[in-house]
C-alpha cells in the first residue's frame, strides 16, 4: 500500500506509546469533564456538550470576515505565508460561502497547470471553520512552497498533513483576531484537548484494521470481540453500559477502514510532525518557521524520514519520542487553565 518507511512493528509501538503516554492524560480530562458535568460515570452522549453549559462559540459572521480576520493571522506570522494568502484571495483561489446547491465538504487542492492552490469550504460560523481555513491554508502554502519544483511530485500524505495540522496549532496561537481572550483560550483548550484524543482513537483504528487484514479467515464474531477489546484498551472512562451493540459496530462508522484499506495511522504520523514544528516554533519562532517553509518547499523530492528531519522532525514512534510532545500539550492546557481561573 506503498507505505515504504515504517513497518507493521513500529505501528504496534504507536499503539503502545499512544497507550503509556497519551492515555493516562486523556483519562486526566475525562475525568475533569465528568466532575464538571456532576455525573458518576461519563456517557458517550456526555462527550460532545461544553461540560459548562456554554453556547457554541461564534468567531466570524460572513465568509468575508473570516477571511480578514485570517488574513491578520498570518500577517502576525509570518511575511510570506501572508502574501500567499493574499494572493489567493485577489486571484480568487477562495470559495468558502456555504450556499445552496453547493456541493459539501471542504479541501484543498493543486490546481494542476498552473500550480496554484485552490481551497473549497462550506463556512457556517463556527469554531471548526476557522480550524479548517487554517487546516486547508497549511496545505495551501505547502502548494505555493513547492511549486518552484520542476516535476509535480505529490509529498507522502503523512507529510501533506504535517503542513496542514502545523498551521492549526501555530495559527491556534492568534485566536485573539476572532474571540475575546477568555473566549479564545476557551476554542483553544478545545483544539488541544482534540489533539490528545485523537492519540488512542488512530490507534484503535489502526490496531483494529492490522488484526483483520493478519486474520483473513475471521469471524464476524471474532471482529466485533476484537474491537471492543481494542475499545476498553483505548476507550478511557467512557461507559457504554447498555449500548454494547452499538459500541461493537462503532467502525462502521470509519469511512477509511472501507475506502482506504490501511490507511489511518498516517494520522498519528503527521500529528507527531506537526507536535514537533509548534514546539520548534515555541520555542524560536523564527528558525522553526523558516524550517517549516523549508520542509515544505521540498515538495514530493525525498522520502518520509527526510522531509520529516527538514521540518526539525524525524520518524519516530517510540513512546520516548512521544513523551514530551504530549507533556508539551499538557503544560499548555495547564496554562490556559491557570489564566482562565
């Protein structure tokens, strides 16, 4: 499935990471969740409600606000990814305005002869929306990065969502263009919390999908028993109690596990590069930017472990790489906890 840098091995060494060192900490926050909605036990019904009760955050009120507001994000950052996107926006490379009989979803995409980016959005108002503009521009500027390249060689898809998932957590610092500060520590929490979860749940997918395809001749029974043990070893404290057929047949809902055999682990991957890139750039916001860039001006031109050390990365699964990654996110929600107290 030309996955030519990592093996069977080393997924099962991201699941034991994602295990030891992101768990305890993704338990850490069910739990406040549970305390803070005065419950014994959390639901699964119990995971998607603002525990205080609040209303949805409102960041934008019309695409061409979200936009603006944006555009003075990466003008904060950095020069060059704020000419990029100002050009998109004069070459009208932007089509963000939910309107009927629009087709859904949103991406990014290359357009092919004149290698300029393209992005497609369904903008409502919400917080995700201005995550996924960030989202789609780190794509975007991965596309205006590489397009000095003379052959049009598409990057490994690990490394086109380090681009991407990069600019969420870097572009998650400036949240202030769109909320008040309480309201932007709020949306970031959020963000970061998300982060963390994703850990445990790539790696039930992943771990579910390596045992069907290593036992062909399984059961439906089998399948299901596997899953829900892979649940309970990544699930945290959620209680399904009384929902277990639901919980046994909850991969269905993972459209990749039907459409793209294999394919979910590059998540976790491209989630490690991107941790790496935020905590360069915290740490020196102009080296780890300039990294950045350079990482993405590379294009499609070398293999994974390359462009991941370009970017101030590498490949790594161990749960010693992972460690300060997640301790990172956890002192940042610590502090955003701190201010917002």
């Amino acid at each position: 499935m030309r996955r030519f840098d990592y093996t069977p091995d080393q997924c099962a060494e991201f699941h034991s990471a994602s295990e030891s060192e992101v768990l305890p900490a993704v338990c850490q926050l069910q739990d406040q969740r549970r305390k803070k909605l005065g419950v014994d036990t959390l639901r699964p019904w119990d995971m998607d409600v603002d525990p205080s009760g609040r209303s949805p955050l409102r960041p934008f009120t019309t695409a061409a606000d979200l936009v603006a507001r944006t555009q003075r994000v990466f003008d904060r950052l950095d020069d060059e990814l704020a000419g990029g996107f100002q050009q998109m926006q004069d070459l009208k490379l932007l089509d963000l305005e939910n309107r009927n009989g629009k087709a859904p979803g949103g991406y990014q995409i290359c357009l092919s002869e004149s290698r300029m980016p393209f992005i497609f959005l369904n903008v409502v108002g919400v917080n995700m929306d201005v995550l996924t503009l960030f989202h789609e521009s780190g794509h975007a500027f991965h596309t205006w990065a590489a397009r000095a390249e003379p052959l049009m060689r598409t990057a490994p898809i690990e490394f086109c969502e380090v681009a991407s998932l990069s600019m969420e957590l870097i572009g998650g610092e400036r949240l202030t263009e769109f909320y008040s500060p309480a309201d932007a520590q709020r949306a970031r929490r959020a963000h970061l919390e998300a982060v963390l979860t994703s850990f445990p749940w790539i790696a039930t997918v992943d771990a579910f999908q390596q045992w069907v395809y290593s036992h062909p001749d399984h059961t439906r029974a089998e399948r299901a028993e596997t899953w829900v043990r892979l649940m309970e070893r990544f699930g945290g404290l959620v209680d399904w109690s009384g929902n277990e057929p639901f919980r046994a047949n909850l991969w269905h809902d993972v459209s990749h596990i039907f459409q793209s055999p294999l394919y979910f682990i590059e998540y976790g991957i491209a989630w490690l590069g991107a941790l790496k890139v935020w905590s360069n750039w915290k740490k020196n916001p102009q080296a780890g930017m300039a990294a950045y860039k350079r990482g993405l001006a590379l294009g499609g031109s070398r293999p994974l472990p390359e462009l991941l050390a370009a970017v101030g990365g590498r490949l790594d699964f161990s749960a010693k790489a992972i460690r300060p990654l997640i301790e990172l996110i956890r002192a940042e929600l610590a502090r955003l906890v701190e201010h917002a107290n």
